[in-house]
DNA sequence: CTAGGGTTAG
C-alpha cells in the first residue's frame, strides 16, 4: 500500500494515507509514509503522523522526541488536538521544557488551548517549578473561561500545591464547585510537601472518601518528616494497601537511617515492584553498601533503565566509578539493550571525572549525546562543569554555567569549586557572592569549595566570616572545615591561633586537622606546637611518615640537627615515604 | 494525586 501511495494520484493518496496511519507502523515505515505526504504536499496529515509516533512504546523516546521537534520545527503548528497530545506526550516523559515550549509555540500560532492542553501545560510548570507560566495559565483560564472545569481546576491546584503556594491552593480548594479524589489529595500532597504535616492530617481528616492514594501521602508525609511510629501507624490502619505503601514505608526507614527495618519491609511486603528494589539499593548506596545493593540488582530478573541507573550511582557514588563505567557498557550490550537517558549520561559524567577520564568525558558531551538523540539540561551541564574544571578547562566549565537555566546549590558548587581548583579564587568568591544573592542556601560542600578558595589566597579575616556565617544557616562545620580554617590561619604565621581553633572544636579533630597544623609549623618553624601537632598525627596514624619529615624539617630549620637526624633516621627505617595527599602538601612538594 | 533512578568535597 506504501508502494501505492507512492505512485497514486493525489485524490486517492489521502485515504489511503489515512488507513495506512491507522495501522501498525514500524519507525521506518512511518518515515517513508511522512515523507511521502510531504511530496504530496499534504501537510496537513502532519498530525495523524505525529500522534502515530507518540503511540510507540517509551523505551524509544529519545528518537521519538527528536523526530517531534524536527516535525515541529520545520512544519506548521499541528492543530489543537496534536498539539495537546504531543504536549501531554512531553509531559509524560520528563520533557517539561518541551511541553512548555510547545504550549508558548501554540499560542503563538494563534490556537486557542482546550481544557486538556491547559491542564498538561499547567502540569509542565508544576514540574517545572515554572511560576510565571502557571499564573500566565491561571490568567488564561479566566479568559478563556474554563473555571469551572473539574480538571482545569484541579490542575491549577497541582500547580500551586506543587510550587507550595498553600495560601493560593487553598483558596482555589474553597471555591471549587465540584471536588474530586484528586483534589483533594493534591491539597494533602501540598501541606506534605511545605512540611505542614498538621494541616495535611487536618485535610486527610475531613475528606469524605479516602482512597490508597490518600493514605500513602499521608504516610509519606510522616515518614519525610522522620515520624516514623505515626507512618507505621497509619499504615497499619490502611484498609487497603498497594506496592506504594510499602514503599513509603521503606523510603522513610532509609531516610531515618534505619536499613535493617527497611530490609525486613522490603522482604516482607506481599508484592515488590523495581521501585521497591530501587529504593532499597538507594539505601545501600547511602550506606556505602555496595555489595548489598549488587546482590539486589543481580536478584532482579528484568532490569529496567532506572534500575541500571541506580546501581550506576551507586557505583558513582561510592567511589568505584571503574565499576559504574562497566556496568553501563553492561546496559548497552544487545542482550540486555537497555538505553541510557539523561540521567544514566550524568552519572557517567561523574564517573569519568572521579577517572580522570576527560576524554570519554568530553566524548559523551561532544558526540555520543547527539548520537543517541539527548538534549542538554541542567543536571548534565552540572557534571559537566565538574568534569572540564577538573581536567583544567576552566572556560568551557564556565560557558556550560552561563547557559544554566536555573542554577541551584549544586551547580553553584561545582563553580565555585571549579574555580578554586583552576587558580580563580577571586571569580569563585564572586560566584559564591552571586548565590548569596540570589537566596540559595549553601550546604556544607560549598563551604569545602569557597574555603579551598581563600585558603589559597590566604585571606584570614573574610575566611573567619565565611565559616562564622555557616551556622547562619543551620550548618555544622566538620573536621574538613577545620582543617581548611587551620591550614589559612597557621599559613599566615597565626599559629596559636590556629592551634586554639582546633581546641573549640566540639568534636575529635582527624589527622587532616592535626596535618594542617603540622604543615603550618614545618612552614613557620614553630618547635613546639609542631611536637604537639606531630604527635597527634602520629597516634591517628601511625604508619605514615610524611609527619615525621615534616617535624625533622621544623627541628632542622632551627638548627637542632641531631633531633632532625635521629627522626629522619626512624622515618627511613621504617621504610615508608608516603606523604599524606593534600593540595596544600602538593603545592610545597613542587 | 502517592512510591524510584542524576549533578558538587574528602
């Protein structure tokens, strides 16, 4: 038929195209038939093509996705009804921007949304976190007059539950004239997630017919608030309970810490999805419990792509990046035939960058990305940014965060660390002021990354109130932070300073602290606090002998030869030359 | 509408 409609006349081209579009096509079938209707000039039969290709089976998204944009791209705007399935189709799959874009696309060509696109749209922005677009909506709906609407109307309810406008969410609640289960459940979802656990249970109260869906998010909310006697409660009160339950159950045993009663949910709940494997493995990799996680993964008969992808990051996470790098080639061997996605393609970022292995690194950006049809955004631009500042390309690292479309603590931290690391301590300072500025909370790594950077440039006095400002947000320095604020002040020469600082701490300083101190004395010539500060390096760790160069180097500098000869003399017997790895320590090596 | 997988240090 195909063959027909080649050869045939336009009159008889267009029915024939119909029926073909309605039967199961394969991917290149589909592309000789679009490219057919493109030679006859039936564009307007666009659409059948484009809801045929968002009927295919997810695994093939990517394709998918980029074959849409090249339609949408090149062709004119698909009419409302397509239009709203290829946003609901982006809306699906994680492509919120996409869908968004496709909306703003719409609008522009001049058709009116119906309620359906109003709700996938508003949908994008929940997920998105986009507020402007979904006020833009809300105002549409006035305009366009779908008040009223139970779908549009709970819609908007998701939005501003999502982006934790209670005060909106419960106004719009209020006046809604017809309430569904979904409704309320967004409302009980909303309090959950802006931590008001009690106007969540007061909702969850006074809501006429519970369904599972219900109960879970309210036991999730108890269990994301580390509540976890009120969750299991709860959940022993369900009347009904689903895979989800469960899995709630184990989310907030793994969040409080609590792996073993985590385990005996998971081995004991009547049915596990890859959600509930997934989720304990994401337990293990807390835990650092790599094997544990493997043992999971290998017990699993069909693995999925998240599943690969968790066991990847905790690989990744738990610095056996060789591993994580293995197991993607693993997903993408034919038998298992798995493909990556963005998320797969961060990770292995990460991995390549804890490798040193810029140029896989830089091949996945440069090529293997457009190859398997993966679009940039911001989590990719993150590992990135990380990857080209570790290997020194400092300027592309700095491109990749200029296009951020939002820049969050992570990113910000990999900058500013990216920074430190490349000899811009002043930039790093100014990125770390622009975060300031923009109201987002650092955490305790971007305090590890803007002290490396004054460490390096010794600023004392802007040191103290960068960690003096920590506890304004709630954060405990740990020894690594003393260990920075030891190395910058004992570098300036204010040794009993330094010293002093390390006997506030409210915990037990570790070897780098001890080090830190040690160093700064070698550098100064300071006799005693280098005996004391020797000395605990030599307790917590006893076979490394890079201490005791270093104080036979501080007893030499002051001329007591003998004591620096008889230290040197045990250090070499001892057979050892290590030298604890120190960027600091590094630097005096050179 | 509820449950899962990504990016920053050592």
């Amino acid at each position: 038929m195909l063959a027909e409609v080649a050869s045939g006349g336009a009159s008889e081209v267009v029915p024939k195209v119909t029926t073909l579009l309605k039967r199961f096509l394969t991917a290149k079938q589909l592309k000789q038939l679009h490219g057919l209707i493109l030679v006859h000039g039936l564009n307007h039969l666009e659409g059948l093509v484009i809801r045929h290709l968002i009927s295919f089976p997810s695994d093939y998204y990517q394709g998918i996705a980029h074959y849409l944009r090249l339609i949408l791209r090149h062709s004119k705007q698909p009419d409302v009804f397509t239009a709203t399935s290829v946003i609901r189709y982006f809306c699906n799959h994680g492509g919120f921007h996409e869908a968004f874009a496709q909306y703003v696309d719409m609008q522009r060509s001049g058709l009116l949304p119906s309620s359906f696109t109003v709700a996938s749209a508003l949908k994008a922005c929940a997920r998105l976190g986009n507020e402007n677009g979904g006020m833009m909506i809300h105002c549409q709906v006035h305009s366009h007059g779908f008040c009223g609407d139970v779908y549009v109307e709970t819609a908007l309810l998701g939005f501003y539950t999502k982006v934790k406008d209670m005060e909106t969410a419960q106004k719009l609640f209020d006046e809604m004239s017809e309430r569904n289960v979904v409704s309320w459940n967004s409302m009980i979802d909303g309090y959950v997630r802006s931590g008001n656990i009690p106007l969540a249970e007061k909702v969850f109260s006074t809501m006429p017919n519970k369904d599972t869906v219900s109960w879970n998010t309210m036991v999730s909310g108890h269990s994301k608030t580390r509540n976890m006697e009120k969750a299991l409660r709860l959940f022993q009160e369900m009347p009904e309970r689903n895979p989800t339950s469960w899995n709630v159950m184990i989310r907030g045993y793994i969040d409080s810490d609590n792996i073993d009663l985590a385990q005996n949910f998971y081995n004991s709940m009547p049915q596990r999805n890859t959600i509930s494997c997934i989720t304990m493995i994401t337990g293990y990799t807390k835990h650092g419990d790599v094997e544990s996680a493997r043992e999971l993964f290998n017990n699993m008969s069909q693995k999925d792509q998240s599943l690969y992808n968790s066991m990847i990051t905790c690989y990744s996470k738990n610095s056996h990046p060789k591993e994580a790098l293995s197991l993607f080639d693993e997903m993408l061997q034919p038998k298992s035939n798995i493909q990556p996605d963005k998320m797969t393609l961060a990770t292995i970022i990460s991995a390549c960058s804890q490798l040193q292995n810029f140029n896989l690194g830089s091949w996945i950006h440069e090529s293997y990305m457009k190859q398997i049809n993966i679009t940039m955004d911001d989590h990719l631009r993150t590992a990135l940014i990380d990857l080209y500042s570790k290997s020194g390309s400092i300027t592309k690292a700095e491109e990749l965060f200029k296009e951020l479309h939002k820049k969050d603590i992570v990113a910000y931290t990999a900058m500013i660390l990216g920074c430190s690391i490349n000899g811009k301590e002043h930039i790093a300072i100014q990125v770390f002021d622009e975060m300031m500025a923009s109201k987002i909370r650092p955490n305790l790594v971007t305090y590890s990354g803007i002290l490396t950077a004054l460490s390096h440039i010794g600023m004392v006095k802007k040191s103290y109130q960068c960690f003096d400002s920590m506890k304004n947000f709630g954060l405990e320095p740990t020894p690594d932070h003393y260990s920075l604020m030891v190395e910058i002040i004992g570098r300036n020469g204010r040794l009993d300073e330094a010293y002093d600082l390390i006997k506030s701490m409210p915990m037990e300083p570790h070897v780098g602290v001890w080090g830190a101190l040690l160093r700064a004395c070698a550098t100064h010539g300071n006799v005693e606090l280098g005996e004391i500060a020797a000395k605990h390096c030599f307790e917590l760790e006893s076979e490394s002998s890079g201490y005791g160069s270093l104080l036979a180097n501080i007893y030499a500098s002051v001329g007591r030869w003998e004591e620096a000869k008889r230290l040197r003399e045990r250090v070499h017997e001892k057979g050892s030359v290590k030298v604890p790895g120190s960027s600091w320590m590094d630097h005096q090596l050179e």
